[in-house]
C-alpha cells in the first residue's frame, strides 16, 4: 500500500508540474535514518511470513528499533506538516503491536475477502504466532487492527489498517510537497507584464 502511495503520487506530482530539480531542492533530514526505518520493518515482515524463528522471537526489539528509529527521523522532518499524517498512523500500528505483546491484529474477514485464505489457515494453525485474529480477542485495539480492504476493482489484494492508511495519505501528499518544491513553484509560475505589456516569468 505504501509502494502505491509512492508512486501515486509522483505521477499527480508530475502530473501537476512537479519536477525532480524541486525534489533536490528540499531539505529532508535524517533521510538514512528514514530509509533504514522502513526497510526494516520491510525485512522483519517478510522473515516472519517466511517463519523465521530468530525474527519472529525477536520481533519486539525489532519493532522498536524500527519504530524508534522512524519516529526520530520524522521528528526533525516536522517542518513538512504532512509528516504529522505519517506520525499519526505510526504511533496507531505501534501501539497496536505493543499493546499485543508483539503481535499483528487482523481480521479473518478481512483475510477471507482478499483471498488470503492460506495465511488464515496458517494463524488458525498457530504457525504465524506473530498474528492475532480480531475475531478471538477483546482487546480495544482491534479497531486499529488490519481489518480493512481496498474495494473489489483495486487490483492489488491486500489488508491495512487505519494506521496504514494515514502513513499512505502521508507519503502521497508529502511526495508532492517534495516534487512541486512548495513556495518554489509558485514563484516560479508567477507572471509579471513590463511596460510594453509583455508577461514575464518572475
């Protein structure tokens, strides 16, 4: 869902007059620090799906690595507003895996309308013990579970959560403030007319 986010919104970018001259000409911070971030939890996801013991009894340590390491670099990014987007689904999925002992709340609904039905089978089994099914807990958090699918036309099958969802809103709209160089780019679109009345780019 974040790969779509991404690449959504470079082409609205792109699309609006963005280019990548303006993306040079932003300041992000910590950039290693965000990349890095991501990337792990990419690793720690897919080791886990795959049963990776060492990760999946390691995962808590992980998780707050990543995380840890996610919410320092947008700290010093809070100068692009569309960061507290990003922030705010974070700290959702955090909490979530936290307040559940280290483990992923979703649906089996959820799981069943994308077509996940192997991996329900597998959770069911006690063979991905790093998820928890909403169906069999009590818990509050069960709201900012992944138990959200995208309509039937989308052609990618997938479940997020609502933390997920601000993350992607977060990314789109940061991309463009990164591409169309905010403030930048109205300037440079800006006409003026001399004295002989011809416009001039300012």
């Amino acid at each position: 869902m974040f790969i779509e986010a991404l690449v959504l919104g470079t082409v609205v970018a792109f699309f609006r007059g963005g280019t990548v001259k303006n993306m040079r000409l932003m300041h992000i911070r910590m950039p290693v620090l965000l990349i890095a971030a991501f990337l792990l939890q990419i690793v720690l996801s897919f080791m886990m799906l795959a049963g990776s013991t060492w990760f999946i009894q390691h995962r808590m340590l992980l998780y707050a690595l990543s995380y840890g390491m996610l919410f320092i670099a947008l700290f010093f990014n809070l100068g692009h507003k569309v960061v507290w987007f990003i922030i705010a689904g974070s700290i959702m999925n955090f909490a979530v895996i936290f307040l559940s002992n280290g483990t992923i709340l979703i649906s089996a609904d959820a799981l069943q309308q994308a077509g996940f039905l192997n991996r329900l089978s597998l959770i069911e089994a006690g063979r991905l013990p790093h998820y928890t099914l909403i169906e069999e807990t009590t818990t509050l958090m069960s709201f900012f579970a992944k138990r959200l699918t995208p309509p039937s036309f989308y052609p990618v099958a997938q479940i997020f959560s609502p933390g997920d969802l601000f993350i992607s809103l977060g990314l789109f709209f940061w991309i463009q403030h990164l591409f169309l160089g905010v403030g930048h780019y109205q300037r440079a679109r800006m006409l003026q007319v001399d004295h002989h009345g011809k416009f001039l780019k300012r």
